[in-house]
C-alpha cells in the first residue's frame, strides 16, 4: 500500500512540475546562431571542398552566411506555428538573395537540439541566444 502512494505522490510532482515549467515556445528555441557544414566530393583534379551554412535569428532578425559565399540578412515574423514546425516570413531582406519577401519552413527537434531549415535537415546550435 505505501508503494502505491510513493507512486501517487511522485506523479502529482511531475504533473505539477510540468504544469508549473511552460514548454519553451518555437520562436524562442530558435534564437541563436545555426549550423550545417561538410565537404563536397573530389573534382576530377581530387580536390575537395569545404561548405558551410549558418542562421542566426535573434529578436526578429535573421543573417544567413554561408561558403561559398552567401550573405542576406533582414527580418522575420512568425506566419504559421503547429507541433514542431515554424514558418517564418522573411521580409526587409538585403544581401545576394535579393530584397524579395519569402516564406521559409524550420523543423524544430528539440529534444536532439536541431532544425531542418528549407530542405537542409542538420543545423546544430553553436551559440545560444546572447
């Protein structure tokens, strides 16, 4: 019988805790700087090279860099939130992709920390929001 109430009281914690700690909002998990990186395979001389691709969207704003050279910044606002799935619409935007507004689909994976950013799945934080 004290087994049961061990039981019972240690799930009303965890019930309480869970009520009590909101769950971290999609918009919030994003902050910070992302990354994807690796190398392409050799060219017919067998050399080889190295690419990378970053975002980083703090309060509103977003700067993609990237090699070979890729560099846009601007805004972001949230335009549909479901599950693990964002969609942000990118606006007042400058840099190599041009000032065109757009849309753009994050996969969130909190529980392995990363995203699917468009159709590059594997973005890992490097730096937390600051």
């Amino acid at each position: 019988m004290k087994f049961i109430s061990v039981i019972g009281l240690v799930f009303s914690a965890v019930l309480v805790f869970s009520i009590a700690v909101p769950a971290q909002s999609n918009e919030t998990f994003i902050q910070g700087k992302w990354r994807l990186d690796g190398h392409l395979p050799p060219n017919q001389s067998g050399h080889s090279m190295s690419w990378y691709q970053e975002w980083t969207f703090a309060d509103g704003t977003f700067i993609e860099e990237g090699y070979p050279p890729l560099n846009q910044k601007g805004r972001f606002r949230i335009f549909k939130d479901e599950n693990n799935k964002l969609t942000l619409e990118l606006y007042e935007q400058s840099g190599d992709l041009g000032s065109k507004d757009s849309k753009l689909i994050i996969i969130i994976n909190k529980e392995h920390d990363t995203l699917k950013v468009g159709q590059n799945p594997g973005f890992k934080r490097t730096k937390p929001k600051t």
